[in-house]
C-alpha cells in the first residue's frame, strides 16, 4: 500500500537490523522502497539491496555535500545507471547550508556535479532524485538551463514558490517526516497546495523520524505517518494518500525503466 520514495538501507545504522525494518515494513504495509545512493563508493552496498530483494531499487549519484571522495563523471553515472534495478539519478542538486567559510561563488563545483547528474539523466531516460537546501533559486536556474524536466524534490522543505516552480518545471514534490513537526506549518501548507498526484511520500531515513517517533533511528515503516498527515491537510484517509502516491512512484520511476531485470 505505501511506498517509502528516499531511504538510506545502506547506512549501518540501518544495513545492520535488515531482517527487522522489512518485518515492520511488512507489518505496516510498506510494500517497496527506492535505496538511495550518496556516493559512487557506497553504490555497490545500494546496489546489493535492490539486487537481493524484489521490492527494492537503487539509483546512483553523488550527494552534493560530498566532498572529498572520487567525483562522477557523465560516463560513471551512464554506467551504473545501466545496471539493472537502478531506477533514478541521485541524489543530486545543491546544498550551500554549510559554506564553511566559503561564498556561493565558490560552491561551482556542486554546480557543475548536478549539471552532469541532469545530462545523465536526460541521456538515460532515469527521473532525478534532487536535494536542495539554501539553494532552490539557483537549483530551479540550473534546471532550467539544463532542460532537467523528470524526477522528484525530495525531502522538500522549501517554500509555496519553490513548489509552484518544481511543478511548473513537470516535477513530484515528496514529503517526510518533517510534514509532522509542530514548527512545519508552513510545510504543511506547501503539502496542503501540491495535487496528491504530484506527491510521493519518504522517510529519508535514517534521518526525521516523523512524530511520534521524532528522536528515534528512522525507518521505512514510519512512512505511513507521512500519508496519514497529509491525509488530514487534503481530507483523504490515509489508505487513498498510500495508493496515490504508489501510482505516482510507478509513473515517475518504474515506468522509465524497461530494460531486463529492472
């Protein structure tokens, strides 16, 4: 019934109690999850999800905070994105949260990375998974100039105008467990205004843990409490927000892959 679109099973905190999350999964009805990678070194333990199990997938990207380990080009990106089961580019976009002392003008190296990221995708066909903090205006610039018209915000934070020029721009907007915070109301107005067919639904997990789990190690089987608000913002039971954003998923990620295996 519900599919959590952005989990991090790779991370140990999470790798390591496997067995135990897709029980809770099971139990809560969480039927997939979409495995996302943050480096091309981490790539070959997200991989190894989707590959072992059939309700999972990966996709493959370099985390735009990442620094200090081996940059994807556009010929590493075309290749791992070849490889069965990988169903999105990502995550990938801009973070100028953490300058570090530096300017916007210095952070062109995270510009140019989400270039190559767009130009992988628009090449493969495969949606992007796009992170964007303190940095939607140049986000949403570099898209357009880009031409970068497929994939989801993930995790979105942003403002009613951001979201208006995501899905002005033919992108799904998707929600975690910060919809849940008592200091998200404007978020909840954000989730309120974007059409439930242009939401999908995550934990990010480990991270934002919704309420009432909030401080706790995430996981997907949270993810229900993600629909169940926004099911309360657009007067719909849960179960209706768990099959929309299942149809949108399929539409987003599963429909753009048909090669064997996927």
């Amino acid at each position: 019934m519900y599919v959590d679109s952005h989990c991090h099973l790779s991370f140990p905190e999470l790798k390591e109690k496997l067995p135990e999350i897709r029980a809770a999964m099971a139990a809560a009805q969480v039927d997939r999850a979409l495995c996302i990678c943050t480096t091309l070194e981490e790539f070959d333990d997200v991989h190894a999800l989707a590959m072992a199990y059939d309700n999972f997938w990966a996709t493959a990207g370099v985390h735009p905070d990442t620094e200090g380990l081996r940059e994807p080009s556009l010929d590493d990106l075309l290749t791992l994105a070849a490889k069965p089961r990988v169903i999105g580019i990502g995550e990938t976009g801009l973070d100028y949260y953490r300058l570090n002392g530096r300017s916007v003008a210095d952070m062109e190296w995270q510009r140019e990375r989400f270039r190559t990221h767009i130009r992988a995708s628009k090449q493969t066909g495969l949606p992007l998974v796009i992170h964007t903090r303190s940095a939607s205006a140049d986000t949403i610039a570099i898209l357009k100039e880009e031409g970068g018209h497929n994939g989801v915000f993930h995790c979105f934070t942003e403002t009613m105008d951001v979201a208006r020029a995501a899905l002005d721009l033919g992108f799904y907007v998707s929600f975690s467990g910060i919809l849940t915070f008592k200091n998200a109301a404007d978020l909840r107005e954000v989730a309120r205004f974007v059409p439930i067919e242009r939401c999908l639904i995550e934990t990010d997990s480990p991270y934002l843990a919704p309420v009432p789990h909030r401080g706790k190690t995430n996981n997907p089987s949270f993810v229900p409490f993600v629909a169940k608000l926004i099911g309360e913002l657009k007067g719909m039971p849960p179960e209706s927000v768990g099959e929309h954003t299942s149809r949108n998923f399929e539409a987003l990620f599963l429909s753009a892959k048909v090669t064997p295996g996927a």
